[in-house]
C-alpha cells in the first residue's frame, strides 16, 4: 500500500476513525472520572556509605559496593520491614482492617502476613539517580493514611537496619563475654598452679637461690681441686722412701739445726779420737751425745714423714667429703634448675593466659559497646507530608493516551473495513484489481465543476442535460 492509497482511504473513511478515536477518549474519560483518586506520599532516606564506624574508626568497604544499594532496596521491600509497619501503625488491632481480612480470606490464614502483602503492592522503593538517597513512595486513596505509611517504612526501614546492625555485635558481645570469663578462669588456675608448686617447694625467689647455690657448687668444686692438688703431693711425698729429701724435712729449722749439732758433735769426737783416744771420757761423753743428737735427728724426721702420712690420709678423707658434697651440690643444682624451668613453664602459661585474658576483654569491651550503639548509617532525610493532590488517575495524561489509542484503533478499524470491502479508489487500485495497463485517466467532474468558469459551468450543465 503506497502513501496515496493510504491517504485516500483515511479521506473515505475518516469518520469511522474519528469516531473510534472519540469513543476511546469519551470511555477513558468516564473510567477515569469513575476511579477512586489515589494519593501518593513519599519519604526520603538518606545512606551513608563513607563515613567510618564510630565505634572501631574503621571504614567499611561493602558499604562502597555496587550492589550495597540494590541491598537496602531489597530490605525496604522485605517482609521484615512491612510487618514493622504494622506493628508501628497498629494495624492488626484496627476493627475495620479485621473485618476487610475476614472478608477477603474468610478468616484464613494470618492477618499480618495478609497486610503485609497489601503494603508491599502498593510499595515503591526507588534511589536517585547517581545519589545515595533512597525513596520510599506508598499509595492509597487515604492520603493521611498514605503519609503514615510512607513514615513508618522509613522509620521501620531504620529500626531494621539498626536490628540488623546490632544483632551480630550482640552474639559477638554474648560470645566474648562467655570467652572472657573462661580466659579469666584459666588465669587463675595457671596462677593458683604457680603458687602451689611455689609453697609445695619452698620457693621464694627461685632466680636468687639457684645463683646461691650455684655460687656454693663452685666453691666446693674449687676446694675439691685444691683438696685433690694437696693429696696428690703428700702422696708423692710418701711414694718416695726416703724421709730425708721430703722438702718439709730439708727445709725443716730444728732437723737443719740437729744436723749442724751432729757435724759439729762428729767434727769434735774426731778430734778428741785424734788426741785423746777413744777411751778417753771426753771422746765416750762426744759419742754418746752424738748417738742422742742422731736420735734425736731420725726422730723428727720419723714425726715429718708421719705428719707427710697423716696430711695424706687427712687429705684423702677430706677429699670424699668434697666429693659427696659436690655430688650432692650437683644434684642440688640440677633439681633447682629443673624446678626453675618448671617455674618458667607456669609464668609462661601465667603469661598466656593473661595476653589470652586482655585480648578477649579488649574485644568483649568493643562488642559491648558495639552491641549497646544505637547509630547507624541511615538517617532520614525527608518525612512524608500529606499530598494534597492525587497521584491516580491523571486525568490529562490519561486523556493524551487514549487520543493516542484511539487514533491508532479508528486507524486500524478504517483499514480493516477497507480490506473488508475494496474500492477502486485510484489508477493504481485499478492496476491492482485487473492487472491491465492504464492508457488514460479523466478527472472527476466534481473537481471540474469547482475548479470552472461560469459560462464553462453552464456549457457542462446543458451539454449533461442533452446528454
């Protein structure tokens, strides 16, 4: 169909068109007229997404996500929050509601599941464009009634978000406090252990005792040495056999003096054999006094060589004795090193348990608070006043539509008509009908008739009249 075609058609049948499209815009008009207005109220909230924690400072990165928005959208229209308007608009003790839920479900089911879903239809939940403002539009054919609704999905909106923020720090504070008072338990069990075993040794100062008697280890280990050093050299004393080349006898002032007597004595009972005889009493007094003063020599020797033998035997006694003492000092030692590291190993866990008992206190003192914080990142921006003009219907764009409508139906009447019954309406109809060349046209005499002279219009009426 070519735009002439068209065009002529819409000429033959423009009236049914017109019709149809006053049709629409009449019935339109009348519904219209006939709706119940409905009003809209709407509330603005606000979302804070770059402020950081006022508790921990800390900056929360899925508040920054792309789909962080989309989230408070889906928790605005959940179920939660519209079941938080009806407790807040006291919904469910309204006689009236009853009875519309009496009458739309015969009494089954749950009336706040019911009312929840009659919110949630008339809910529209919306964020600005490139803004982190949210918001929340409700309808009814109440304004006053709108304008509370819109208010309590805002503040319910706010109250659930706080519940939602404050119910993992309150599990959290719950948790750390129960941990909290099991640190503090094993606190005092690692220090009630450290005392026990501190009285049950005697333990004062573990550190101070075990370098006493470290101190007391040495020093028996020090005599022992010496001990062993002097026994070593009484007995190589007493090994050799001869009394006489011990240092203590040659060194020894009374046996060197007794020497000196005896060579003195010896020099002079040579003499005196020299001059007066041997028998001479003088020669028997020096030879007797001789025999004494050898005595006497051998004597003090025998008594070093003893004394050598006594200071051996004395030395290897006393050397037992070192011997066990520092056995036994050793041993001392050793089990004041053991309990001094079995005393490390309690302060260690005394230490544990307390780093264990801060940290938890720490963090059950930040739930605490986290869980007790009644701010969140939500604020209201705008409440919801009552609209004074109604949202639906709106009439005048209500009327454009059905002009529209209308027009496209009285558009596709006229052609459906014309496909119903044909008419040649054109050359090219014709082409189309007999599928034969067109040779000629004539005008129609209509358009002649307009378009003549008033002599010309004469001459066509009589030459009709003839004809």
């Amino acid at each position: 169909m070519t735009p002439r075609q068209f065009l002529l058609i819409m000429r033959a049948r423009y009236g049914v068109a017109l019709l149809t499209a006053a049709l629409t815009v009449l019935a339109t008009l009348a519904i219209s007229l006939l709706m119940t207005k409905q009003y809209t109220a709407t509330s603005a909230v606000v979302v804070d997404v770059k402020s950081p924690d006022p508790v921990s400072g800390i900056l929360l990165g899925g508040m920054i996500a792309p789909g962080y928005m989309a989230t408070q959208i889906d928790i605005i229209n959940s179920e939660r929050v519209a079941q938080r308007v009806v407790k807040l608009l006291r919904m469910e003790q309204d006689v009236a509601v009853r009875a519309q839920w009496q009458d739309a479900t015969e009494g089954r089911g749950q009336l706040l599941n019911w009312l929840t879903t009659r919110l949630q239809k008339r809910l529209d939940v919306k964020p600005e464009r490139e803004s982190n403002v949210i918001k929340i539009g409700y309808t009814g054919s109440d304004p006053d009634f709108a304008a509370a609704v819109a208010n309590a999905f805002a503040q319910a909106y706010l109250d659930v978000n706080l519940d939602l923020r404050l119910a993992p720090s309150r599990q959290y504070a719950s948790f750390f406090d129960e941990q909290t008072k099991a640190m503090r338990l094993r606190l005092e069990r690692a220090q009630q252990a450290l005392s026990s075993y501190q009285q049950k040794n005697g333990i004062v100062s573990a550190d101070e005792r075990i370098d006493f008697e470290t101190a007391k280890l040495n020093e028996t280990s020090s005599q022992l040495t010496a001990m062993q050093s002097q026994t070593t050299d009484s007995q190589s004393k007493r090994s050799t056999g001869k009394a006489d080349t011990v240092a203590e006898v040659i060194q020894s002032p009374l046996i060197n003096g007794l020497k000196a007597e005896v060579a003195r004595l010896n020099a002079k009972l040579q003499e005196n054999n020299a001059h007066l005889g041997k028998n001479h009493p003088q020669t028997q007094r020096a030879e007797a006094e001789l025999a004494t003063l050898r005595e006497q020599l051998a004597g003090e020797t025998i008594k070093i060589a003893s004394s050598i033998d006594t200071t051996y035997q004395v030395g290897k006694f006393r050397e037992q004795q070192l011997q066990d003492a520092l056995a036994l000092q050793k041993t001392r030692v050793l089990k004041l090193n053991k309990q001094r590291d079995e005393l490390n190993v309690l302060r260690r866990d005394i230490e544990t348990a307390q780093r264990a008992f801060e940290a938890t206190s720490q963090r059950a003192a930040q739930t605490s608070i986290e869980s007790q914080n009644g701010q969140t990142n939500i604020a209201l921006l705008n409440a919801a006043s009552v609209p004074l003009e109604p949202s639906r219907p709106r009439l005048t764009l209500n009327l454009l539509g059905a002009l529209v409508l209308g027009s496209m139906l009285g558009i596709g009447l006229a052609l459906l008509l014309e496909l119903a019954h044909r008419r040649v309406r054109s050359a090219d109809d014709l082409v189309e009908a007999l599928n034969l060349p067109v040779l000629g046209s004539i005008a129609s005499a209509t358009r002649m008739i307009r378009h003549a002279t008033p002599p010309e219009t004469a001459a066509i009426n009589v030459h009709g009249a003839n004809a």
